[in-house]
C-alpha cells in the first residue's frame, strides 16, 4: 500500500508548515497540497517547499482535486470528513487498502463541502465525533496505516 497525503483548502501558513512536518516526519515522501490560497499560497508554499528540499522530500502543490486525481491515478481516494463519512478507520485496527491509497483532509474550518466528499470514499475516525482539525485527523489515521505491518499486525 503506498499512501499518498493530500492537504486541501489551507490558507494557514502554520496548518500547512505543520502538515507538511508531520507527513515528512512519518517517513512519507511526498505531500500535495490542493486549493491552497491566502497566505498559505504567498508565504506557506515556499516555506513548506524550502523544508521538503531539506529533506530532499516532494511537494506537489495543485489547483483542486481534479488535478490531483488525473496526475496521481490512484487507486482508493478516501476524503476524510465526519460530516460525510461512510468508513470508520479504527486506529487500533486499520484496513489494508490496495496500491496507491490518496487520503485527502481538509486544512481548512468547515468540512468538505458534497460535492469535494463526492470525489472520493468519505471516511473518518472511528470513535471521534466532530471535526478535530487536519492535523490530529492525519496523526489519527495515517500513523496506524503507516506503521501496521512495522508493528508486526500483519
């Protein structure tokens, strides 16, 4: 399973700084960033590629999910949203998706909007009621799909 985050709809400079900290920090590779605007765009965007350089880490920052979806191909989008969800990822025992899994948070306030949750299998946090923010959502889901097969549940 190779995931592949992506942060969408940030204007925060910090959200995306910190979003991008912790993906390099879990070990992933990439990080792409959709429906980036406001300060994120003028002053998060080259400060989160300055640190992915760094790290010789990728940054793909696009338009909209549109975008996303044709460059990426994957296969499984899951758009994370408590409001939409249909899936509930279980931290303490997370699914196995096959190939490139795009796992999409929302980095900015009010959730994914129909027609955003519409582009991909809408999930959330088993457990958890309301939005808790991209950041805690991330560490909540990707850590667990992550590091499974590394703690030996698989």
């Amino acid at each position: 399973m190779e995931v592949v985050p992506v942060v969408h709809n940030v204007s925060s400079v910090q959200r995306l700084l910190d979003f991008a900290r912790l993906v390099y920090g879990l070990g992933l590779n990439t990080l792409v960033a959709s429906k980036v605007y406001g300060a994120a765009a003028q002053s998060g965007v080259p400060e989160a590629m300055r640190f992915a350089f760094k790290l010789n880490r990728g940054l793909l920052v696009l338009s909209g999910l549109e975008d996303v979806l044709e460059l990426l191909k994957p296969d499984v989008t899951l758009i994370v949203s408590s409001e939409y969800a249909v899936e509930y990822i279980d931290p303490f025992n997370p699914p196995v998706y096959p190939g490139r899994v795009l796992i999409v948070f929302n980095g900015g306030e009010p959730d994914f909007s129909a027609g955003e949750a519409g582009f991909g299998r809408p999930v959330y946090v088993k457990g958890v009621s309301g939005r808790l923010g991209a950041i805690a959502e991330a560490s909540l889901i990707l850590y667990p799909l992550l590091f499974r097969k590394r703690l030996g549940e698989d």
